[in-house]
C-alpha cells in the first residue's frame, strides 16, 4: 500500500516507518494519523514483520507535534471527538500492538509526537532531541495519552512539573529520566535501533506478542484515558485554548487571563 505522507522500507524482518513531512517538520494532522494507523495495522497483519522502526524525515524533528491549524476553532465535543479517534485509531493501537515498535526520534519530540513516542514500545535518541508536552501553552492538555503514559514512565511529580511547565527536556535528561531508553549520535540512531531490532528478530515473535499484552495489562487505566479526553475536549471552549491557538497562529506570545 501506498501513502502520501509515510516512507515504508523492508530489510530483514524489520520495517521502517518515516513519517515524511520535513518542511512542517513532520508535525501529525488527520492524514498522518489515519495513514500511520492503516499502515501499523498491515504490518501486524504481515508475519514476515518482526519488529517496526518509526522516526520521522531530516535531521530537525521526530515529531514536532500536531497541526494546529486543523484544530484551533474546534468546539468541545469536536475536541472530545478529536482525541477519542486519535487515541484509537493511532496511539493506543501501538502500543498495544503486538508487534514490537521502536521509535528513532531524530529530533524534536514535541506534543502529540512525544505521545507518540510514549506509545511505542521502545524509544532511542538522538543526542540533538528535545522532547516536552507543550499543550498548556496553548490553553489545552495533552490530548493523546500524555497525561497518562507520562507518568507511567518518569513518575507523577516529574511529569507533572513537565506539563505544568511546558518546557523541553534535553537526550540527556530524557534518558535520567527514563523517557528513552538510549541516547547515541544522530549518524548511529538508526543502526541502534537496527541492532535493537534485530535482537528482537531473533526471538519468538509470538511471545513477545504476548509479552507486551501482558506489560500493559499491568497499566492500562481507560478511566484515566476517558477523563483525559473529556477534559481535553472541555478545554476546546475556554478563553485560554482560543487565546493560546490564535496566538501560536499569528506568531505572538500568548497572553492567557484565564476562563
């Protein structure tokens, strides 16, 4: 299958996925999001893919976020709807993908592409990655699994001073934290992960299908993902979300009064 915003390369067992749209640096609108979706499905679907590899097209960014423009006169409930149908449609179905994906983050990491990235079930960096959850700023939360995959990873406290602060974190960091599970040089991130990769290759692709329903199940809360897209949702009919969307989309600082 062909698709407009995804390069697919096979070699070995391991597909890589490279959301391919550098000049907005490969930020996620409704395309990509349906398009990653059909894509990560045939490829579970194939039983010749033993393991996935996403990262995102040039050196500046994995994912650098969702598109605001598709999204800034949303009202509530098409904001609620918004996050519901990414969640299915993309988030949740990797990382509940029985197929192991390891996400290469060449770059920026930002908003929905860190919710990305949080879904996977394996995440290097590059040494250059940035990564944060910057919804606050723009007057919304986090609306694809951040508030709950976040904490899951760094703990509460840190992950609640990360949203809160909307500020970027460093590889380095990220790593501290255990955000990532490696950091290496932007010219070995992709051998790393091919190694990583390959290793998993070597094992029983049905066990480790069960592997990670079994790792889930351990944390899967839909309470806290459903509180998460109502409140997502309700943000769309705040003064804050339209002061924070107009402001990003005409290239000021916002100036947030609350309400």
């Amino acid at each position: 299958m062909s698709y407009n915003n995804l390069l697919v390369n096979h070699e070995n067992h391991i597909t890589t996925v490279t959301i391919n749209r550098p000049d907005k640096l490969n930020a996620l609108n409704m395309a990509v999001i349906d398009e990653l979706g059909q894509c990560f499905t045939e490829l579970s679907n194939n039983i010749d893919i033993r393991c996935i590899i996403l990262t995102g097209a040039g050196e500046k960014a994995f994912v650098a976020g969702a598109d605001i423009s598709e999204f800034a006169s949303f009202s509530i409930e098409e904001g609620k709807n918004l996050a519901a149908q990414g969640q299915q449609k993309l988030f949740d179905l990797v990382e509940n993908l029985t197929t192991p994906i390891i996400a290469a983050i060449n770059g920026f990491a930002l908003g929905g592409g860190l919710e990305l990235a949080m879904s996977c079930h394996v995440r290097v960096a590059s040494e250059n990655a940035k990564m944060g959850l910057p919804e606050v700023s723009l007057g919304v939360i986090p609306g694809y699994g951040g508030t709950q995959r976040l904490p899951r990873l760094i703990g509460k406290g840190r992950a609640m001073e990360l949203i809160a602060t909307a500020q970027m974190l460093k590889a380095d960091k990220a790593a501290d934290y255990g955000l990532v599970n490696h950091v290496v040089s932007q010219e070995e991130l992709m051998g790393k992960c091919m190694s990583i990769a390959s290793k998993i290759c070597a094992n029983s692709p049905t066990a480790i299908g069960f592997a990670i329903q079994a790792v889930n199940s351990g944390f899967n809360s839909l309470n806290g993902f459903k509180t998460e897209i109502d409140l997502f949702g309700n943000a769309f009919g705040t003064n804050d979300f339209n002061e924070g969307t107009t402001a990003f989309l005409e290239k000021r600082k916002p100036n947030f009064k609350g309400g």
